[in-house]
C-alpha cells in the first residue's frame, strides 16, 4: 500500500487510479505480514509459557489492528493506533517478564506508536501534494514506513534471538505396562 501510493498514487485530482491492482496486491501484503507477525508472536507465548494476561490483551488488540488492516487497509491511522496499543501491551509484558531481548520488547512496543504519530504530524504540517480528496500521501507513506520498519526491525531481533536459542528437549519417562 505505501510503495502504490508513493509511485502510483492518484496525483492528478482527477480520481482515476490506473494501478488500483497494485495497490489492492500491496495493501494485501500488509494483511499477510500482520497475520505472519501474529502467528510469530503467539508462538514465541507458548515457547516461552506465555505473556500473561496483560500480554494475552495486546496480542488481542494486536489481532484486532491486523483484521481492521485486511478490512479497511486506507484507514491506517486506526489500524496502525490499534495495533500500536495492542503491541504496547504485549512488548511492555515480554519486558517485565523478561521472556525476550529488551531491545525487540521494546521497538516492538513503540514502532507503530511511532508510526501512527508520524502521520498525525505530517498531515498537520500539511507536507507534500494533496490527492483528489484533499488528503496528503505523503502522512500515509512516512507513518506507514516508520511503523512498518521498526516493527519489522523488532521481529528480526526477536526472530534472530529465538534462532539461536537452544532446541528443549523434551524428557518422557515411559508409561509402565
């Protein structure tokens, strides 16, 4: 979605918009990643005996951030703010619990705070052009960008930290006949 508006987006204020596909295959990356980052971050729960309940409330929030992506993938702002909350919540409990490197728990907790916040300053600073509906691109492409690459940023350090940790083995003592 943010490459599509920055290369293919509606510039002409005319309300045409020739590489919609583009967008729409774009837009449906974002679903995919956040449904991939979903499924991650549960996993690293049950690896690690999970985040509690204020941690199980994020990962809620966090899902509900990814669905509202996939449904209505235009209103970042929402979606990116929601899902900022929920992975607040999560990243601040895998920090108290210590169940993961403090730098993931903590980019993880703020990227799409950032973000979301990048994009209520752009659009207030009014930067770059304006689109058919008098919106500016440009708050999209930055706040989605930022939240985009801390987050992500976040899941390599935790992805490379869970690589390296040593498989558990699991010890069954054998049912007696």
């Amino acid at each position: 979605g943010v490459v599509s508006l920055a290369l293919f987006g509606d510039r002409s204020g005319d309300g045409s918009d020739a590489w919609h596909g583009v967008y729409v295959l774009l837009a449906a990356s974002v679903g995919i990643a956040g449904v991939l980052s979903i499924l991650v971050l549960v996993a690293l729960g049950k690896r690690h005996g999970g985040f509690g309940t204020p941690g199980m409330v994020g990962l809620v929030l966090a899902t509900v951030g990814v669905v509202i992506s996939i449904g209505i993938t235009w209103a970042s702002p929402m979606w990116m703010g929601i899902l900022g909350i929920g992975y607040l919540t999560l990243g601040i409990s895998m920090y108290a619990r210590d169940i993961a490197p403090k730098a993931g728990s903590v980019l993880l907790s703020v990227g799409m705070l950032i973000g979301t916040a990048a994009f209520f300053i752009v659009e207030a600073a009014e930067l770059g052009w304006t689109d058919s509906e008098g919106n500016y691109p440009l708050a999209w492409i930055i706040s989605e960008m930022t939240g985009f690459i801390l987050t992500g940023l976040a899941l390599l350090i935790l992805g490379l930290w869970l690589r390296s940790e040593s498989p558990v083995e699991e010890h069954r003592t054998p049912v007696a006949a």
